[in-house]
C-alpha cells in the first residue's frame, strides 16, 4: 500500500519570503504525485501533479513541485509568499486504485 | 458553474439519528467519491463509484452506504449516527477511475453529531 509522509504540521513565514513543503512518498512502482490545497471551509484545489517526463513541475498560482526519485520525495515550492497562500497543504500519491493523501501542513504568512 | 456541489453544508444532529448528504458533478466525470476528514484534517477514501458501480469500499461500517442513482450524482445515507461520525464529508469527482486523475472536491458537509 501506497503512504505519504508530511513532516511538518505547521509553517510559519513572512510574505515575500520564499517556501518550501516537504512531501515524502512509499510506492512500489512509478508514482503519480500531487498538490492540493485547501482554504478554510473549501474543498481542496489541486495546484500541481506529476505523473512522468520532466521532474519539475509547474503549478497554479505560481507553485513548483520537484520529483527526486532517490529521495522519495516531491516537495513543493514558491518563491515569494503571498498573504492569501495562507492554507492548509496536501500531498497525495495515486496507485493501486486510489489516491492517498499526507496529513496536510498548515502555513501561515505573517505579514 | 459549480462543478462539484453538496448539501447541505453544516449538518447538525443527534446521536441514533439518519442522515443523508446529496452529491452532483455536472463535469462529466465518470468517477465519484466520498472521503471523510476528521478533525486533524486527515483526509480518507470511504467510497469510490464509476459509471454507478462501487469500485471502493474502504472498510466503512456499514451504516453507511452509499448510492449513486447515475453518474453525475453520488448521495451518502448514514444510519445510526454516532459521536465519531462527527467529520467534514468530501465528495469529489475524476474523469477516469484511476489514481492518475485529478480529484475534483466539493466544499464539504460538516457534520456534526451531539
């Protein structure tokens, strides 16, 4: 069975400053991976997805993600914050006939 | 335009009650879903339903069962509710059955059971 690993549950950072969410995956095979946020009382918003070819991926809303096979890992990024990406973070992997989600990392952006 | 709609969106009930949350997607996707998000925002499959057969039942008690009367609509009936029912319920939608298809969630149903 497929699993996703957010290790961090909370960050915090200044707008203008840039981001990274890690993401780490379990999967026997190829991977498909994605981004999904979700703003408070919405549904979640897929930002990006990989399913193969180029490793960096680009996303909605100014976001990137990379795939690093070695490491297991699809981290995403942005480089500059804005007050309104403040919202919970979730990383999910498709295989075996669902898709499983990361318990989600909360980033606030103070001003 | 909403692509993916639920009601109702705050569902406020007692213990032993039924309730039913109503799902459409009006983008054609052959795929629906229910996850469940408890109050650490863990999002988890319940159900999965293509072209109205169930491919996904993730050991869900079975007071809940789900019902899709034709593609575009996924309704979820819980029977004797409990306090641990108490969740936000997603419905969502892909284009194909796979874990390759982008998920397409509606804004949620927060159930709340007293």
């Amino acid at each position: 069975a497929q699993s996703v690993t957010q290790p961090d549950i909370h960050i915090t950072v200044s707008e203008g400053a840039s981001l990274e969410l890690r993401c780490n995956y379990s999967y026997g095979a190829t991977p498909y991976l994605f981004w999904y946020v979700q703003s408070p009382g919405q549904g979640l918003q897929l930002l990006l997805k990989y399913f193969s070819g180029d490793t960096l991926v680009q996303g909605i809303k100014g976001f990137e993600a990379e795939f690093k096979r070695s490491q297991s890992s699809f981290n995403l990024r942005k480089p500059s914050v804005h007050w309104s990406d403040a919202a919970e973070y979730f990383c999910a992997v498709g295989g075996y006939q669902k898709v499983t989600f990361g318990t989600g990392t909360k980033l606030q952006v103070i001003p | 335009d909403t692509a993916v709609s639920q009601t109702p969106k705050y569902l406020v009930t007692q213990m032993g009650n039924d309730k039913s949350i109503k799902c459409e997607q009006n983008l054609g996707h052959d795929t629906m879903y229910w996850y469940k998000q408890d109050s650490k925002k863990f999002l988890k499959i319940m159900f999965s339903y293509n072209n109205k057969e169930l491919i996904i039942n993730e050991t869900v008690p079975n007071r809940f069962s789900p019902k899709s009367p034709d593609k575009a609509h996924l309704n979820l009936h819980i029977n004797s509710l409990e306090l641990g029912d108490s969740a936000v319920y997603f419905c969502a939608s892909s284009q194909d059955r796979g874990w390759n298809s982008p998920l397409h969630f509606g804004n949620g149903t927060r159930l709340t059971v007293t």
